[in-house]
C-alpha cells in the first residue's frame, strides 16, 4: 500500500501538497486510493477522480507539474511497463475487429454533444494557433495549414483516411476545388459529414482504412493523400502496412500528410486510463516508429512539431465543454470528461506528447520541397 507520507513527500517535490489550498494541490476524500494506486498508478488517480476519492482546482496544472518533473517514473514499477509492452508486442490490438471499438465507445457519442465542445469546424485534432485568437481560427488555420503542405490544385483527387466529422474534406472542396474520398469507421461522423457535405465533390465511405478495395475499387490513385488523427489508433504493428496502403494509392508525384500525436519514446503501451475509458487500443507512435515503417517507402519531405499548441485546444475545448452544463450528462460523464481533457492539457503542456506533421513522397520532389508554416 502506498502511504499517504510517502504520497505526500513526491507531490512535495513537485510543488503541491496533499489537502492544501493551492490551485495544483490535492484534496483526498477516500483513503482507498493509497492502495489502489500501489497496484495502478495511472488507474487509479483516473478511476479514484471519477469515483470523487480526490479533488484537484487546476488538474491541468497539476498534470503539468508531474510530467515536466516526471512524477510517474516515481510510481511506475518496471516490470508494470515490461509487461505492457511484452502484451503489445505479442498481440496486436488494433485488427479489423477491434477497430470498431474506439468508434463505438467514443466517437459515436453524439454528433450534438461533439459540436458544443469543439466548435464549428468540428475538428476533433490539434488546431493550429499561430495568428489564431480563438479556437474555431485556430482549426481553420490548421485545415489551410494541412492544404499548403500538400500543394493542392483544383481539380485533383484526395484521399482523407480517417476523415472525422467531414469537415476537413469539406475546407478541401469548396476552398481548393479538389475531389475528396472520405473513409471512416464511426457512423455517427459519416452521417454528419454527408449531411454538411451534401453538393460538394466528396464520397465517403463507412469502413476501415484499410479497406482500399471498398473506397479505391478500380485502383486509381490519388493525387494527394491525408491522414489527420488516424495513426493514433493505427499501433505500431500496422504503421508499415499504412504506410504501404498510402504508396499503394498515391500517384508517383503525389504528397502523403501524416499528422498525428506522438510520444518520445518507443515503447510500445498506453495510459492504462486512457486505454480503459477513452481510446480503448489506441497507441501513440514515436519519430523513431515511423520513420523505420516508411523506410524504403517514402521519403521525408517535411516534419513539423507543433504539439505545444495542443493545450491551447485541450484547455478551449474543456471551457466549451464546462459551458454546457451538467443537465445533459451525469456527475459521472462530467468528470471523466474533465479528467481527460485537462489531464491531457497538462501533458502536453510538460512537453510529454507531441504532435507531428509529416510530409511524404514516393520517390522525393524534385528541386526539393518547399516548407510550408
């Protein structure tokens, strides 16, 4: 059982203190959580939250605070994350079948409850604050972002695996003109992407990514390709079959857009919580992990960090979130969801997750690519 001294003494190190009045300080109202969190650190300060065993004013804060310092290192015995990573390596978490879950699970809870959080554009990724007062422009400026990189040009042809809500092929039909191929799993986002895409040169498709027979029949490939949020729930035992999949659909001087959160480290496991509750079999990928999948297959054009401004849409989309009210969700929900997001804010605030941009191409431009910011 963990001690509330030894507890104490950690959170010390850290700048915050057990039953303090400070924003990061925590409040414990279960003494259970000690034990609970000897076996599962990461669970159990998720599971206790939810549960009301602890408080926190500023979780985002305190989130900070324990990843610049690497508190978890502190908590989490070896062979805990020997074993998670063994498990990810014998098994592979993210088949066909199991895909279907974090669809289910998460983004099929409601096309209503997703607009209040994120806002207009619907855009469930990092936005892209540079120039940006407000969340909406951020989002805006990330979808321009993402067409600058692949040089769109009317009239060509776009692969959007993954494609979300609809609204990024959306931004790619009406602003540059181009034909966009939407691939989902989550039934709730393909419906409210035909719905606002009704007129618009767009075709989606309710399926897997990895289902090219079902989106691309006649093998005709495609100008440009983007990936936005995708690889997340890819796992590193598929990364080299996405990456041959997008060769495979890609014109020869064609573009692939990458985009997705990462971790520093290539150890293959995730956030036990996160896993449990939020993204069930998701991983993130590392730099590393990546770039042994596209070896051989593309080339790095471009490779853009902008994780920092991650926290700048966690915390706009918790705000919104915590606008709504608590009529339409139980005590339960509105924690677990605040959890998540301001947990998630102070990581990526720390630095501890990143969010990459990668542009790719088959055989290399040729002059050279041209960075976009």
């Amino acid at each position: 059982m963990l001690s509330k001294a030894l507890l104490s003494k950690h959170l010390n190190e850290i700048g915050v203190h057990l039953d303090g009045q400070g924003p990061a300080d925590i409040r414990i109202h279960d003494n259970r959580l000690y034990a609970y969190m000897a076996f599962n650190p990461s669970l159990a300060m998720g599971e206790g939250y939810v549960k009301g065993w602890w408080d926190c004013d500023h979780l985002d804060d305190l989130f900070y605070r324990a990843g610049r310092q690497k508190l978890e290192e502190k908590f989490y015995v070896s062979w805990r994350l020997f074993f998670s990573a063994l498990i990810n390596r014998l098994f592979n978490f993210q088949t066909r079948r199991k895909a279907h879950e974090v669809a289910e699970k998460h983004y099929n809870l409601g096309n209503q409850f997703y607009r209040q959080m994120l806002g207009e554009t619907m855009a469930y990724t990092c936005g892209y604050w540079k120039n940006a007062s407000n969340l909406d422009e951020a989002q805006y400026h990330k979808f321009d972002l993402i067409c600058r990189k692949l040089k769109l040009q009317p009239g060509e042809s776009v692969l959007d695996l993954g494609c979300g809500w609809g609204t990024l092929a959306k931004y790619m039909a009406e602003k540059y003109q181009c034909n966009v191929t939407a691939v989902n799993l989550s039934s709730e986002q393909v419906a409210y992407g035909r719905e606002v895409c009704k007129g618009l040169p767009i075709k989606f498709f309710q399926c897997d990514y990895r289902d090219a027979a079902t989106y691309n029949p006649q093998k005709i490939p495609f100008d440009k390709i983007a990936s936005v949020g995708l690889c997340e729930h890819v796992g590193y035992k598929n990364y080299r079959f996405l990456m041959q999949l997008a060769k495979e659909n890609l014109k020869d001087n064609g573009l692939f857009l990458l985009h997705t959160i990462g971790k520093n480290d290539s150890t293959p496991y995730c956030d036990t919580w996160i896993d449990k509750y939020i993204f069930p079999n998701g991983m993130l990928p590392s730099i590393k992990l990546l770039a042994k999948a596209a070896e051989g297959i593309f080339i790095t054009e471009d490779l853009h960090n902008f994780g920092a401004d991650y926290d700048k849409t966690l915390m706009a989309w918790y705000h919104n979130f915590k606008a709504q009210g608590e009529s339409a969700r139980d005590e339960r929900f509105r924690r677990l969801w605040t959890y998540y997001l301001l947990t998630c804010a102070g990581g990526f605030r720390a630095r501890g997750m990143e969010l990459w941009q990668f542009v790719l191409s088959p055989n290399g431009v040729l002059g050279g690519y041209e960075s976009v910011r």
